[in-house]
C-alpha cells in the first residue's frame, strides 16, 4: 500500500500584481492562505493611500503656515550683502556648479525662493531674483518642475544675455575645447547649463538639493566656515 499522499492539483499563484496566474503547483491550504494573505495586503495598500492623502493635506496645511516666515526671511536676508552667493560657494554640491565668472554673476542675486504646487506631488518652482547687473536684463529667473504625469517636465526663463556676457555661450565652449582635446571623462560644470538643462526633469539632483536642502536653511550654509573656525579653536583648547 502506497504511503505518498494525493498528488497536489495545479493550483494558480499571485504574482507582483495581485493577479493571479496559474504556474506554480500550491496544495488547496496553501493557496488559501496565499489568498487570504492577498485580501490582507489589499487593506494594507488602501490604508496606506489614504495615509498618503491624509500627509498631503497636512504638507499643505503647513506650507501655509511657513510661507509668511519664508517671506519675513527673505527680507531680513537683503539686508546682508552677497548671502545667497556665499551659500551657494559654500554649499558641497551647488559649488561644484559654480566657476569663477558664474560666482561673480550670483553676486548679484538678492533673493531665492522655492514655491511647491497646491498639490505639492506636482511639482514645484525655483525663483532666483536678481538686482541690475552686467550680465542679463532679466529681474527674475524661473526654473519650473512638472512631475505630475508619466511624462515628467521641466522648463525655465528665456535668459537675455547682455552682449559678450553670456554664460551659457560660454560653458559649452568649454565643453567643446575638452572635447577636441579628447577629455571626455570631463564634464563642464555650470549653473547656468543646469539651469537650461531639461533632459530628465525627475530626476534633478541640483533642484532636489535647493529645494530639500537649501531652502529650508540657508542660514547653515553662509556660516560653513565661521562654524568650521570655532569648531577648530575648541578643538585647540580641549
């Protein structure tokens, strides 16, 4: 007399999706509780899109609370001369952006701002205000994330070059000297390249790093050095 139990029947499986699909061999308890397991994950899913909503409406609530704060920061940051460019300069990832006519150029800038779409998920903006300057006539540079749709986009303000001032000009001319002297394991870093550059909008790590890092306390970055001398001169007295 045999001992070997029944020969389990093809049972269908669930795959990533949550479909399932018939593959795999599973007893008739297993594939029950693989079942049950599904309906359980299916409640977890649908609480944490709710959780997902209910964080929204709480980011939201609290980015109208913090732009009168953002906008009072603002305008106590004009009154010191060249904050945003020393930020920037001193800022790991921004600097490496930054060659020495560009940092000369954000000299002139007076003001930065991020504002986040009402739905926040969206997308956001990047605002950099300027004063008079020698090297273009606009007031205010723009640079624009959408990221609410499968196809991800970016745009930003038609920059007007003065004459013999432009940036941009420059940088690829740059780019094109390294490429004939075969350097091509050198990219040519430049804010203004980046500021023009909407290759892969979602996945901008220099907007990420204004917006996540920048933005929210810029006041860390103006004083990197000051706070690198005391951190040395207490080091000396321990």
């Amino acid at each position: 007399m045999s001992t070997e139990g029944p020969t389990p029947k093809k049972m269908k499986k669930i795959d990533e999706s949550g479909d399932l699909e018939e593959s795999r061999d599973f007893d008739a308890e297993t594939q029950k509780a693989l079942e049950e397991i599904d309906g359980c994950q299916n409640e977890i899913d649908a609480l944490n899109e709710k959780a997902s909503e209910e964080i929204l409406k709480v980011e939201q609530k609290y980015n109208k609370l913090r732009k009168p704060f953002f906008e009072k920061r603002n305008e106590i940051i004009k009154k010191i001369p060249n904050f945003w460019v020393t930020a920037f300069a001193n800022h790991p990832q921004v600097s490496a952006l930054l060659d020495e006519e560009e940092e000369e150029c954000l000299h002139y800038m007076t003001q930065l701002e991020v504002e986040e779409f009402e739905d926040i998920k969206s997308g956001y903006r990047i605002k950099f205000h300027f004063s008079k300057n020698p090297y273009f006539s606009n007031d205010v540079l723009t640079k624009e994330f959408h990221l609410g749709t499968s196809d991800p986009k970016s745009e930003s303000t038609k920059i007007s070059w003065s004459a013999d001032m432009n940036l941009v000009k420059s940088a690829r001319s740059r780019q094109e000297k390294m490429k004939q002297g075969r350097k091509r394991g050198l990219d040519v870093k430049s804010f203004f390249l980046w500021f023009e550059d909407h290759e892969d909008p979602s996945q901008d790590d220099i907007a990420e790093v204004i917006k996540d890092d920048m933005w929210p306390n810029p006041l860390q970055y103006f004083l990197v050095p000051d706070i690198e001398v005391e951190n040395g001169v207490e080091e000396e007295e321990e």
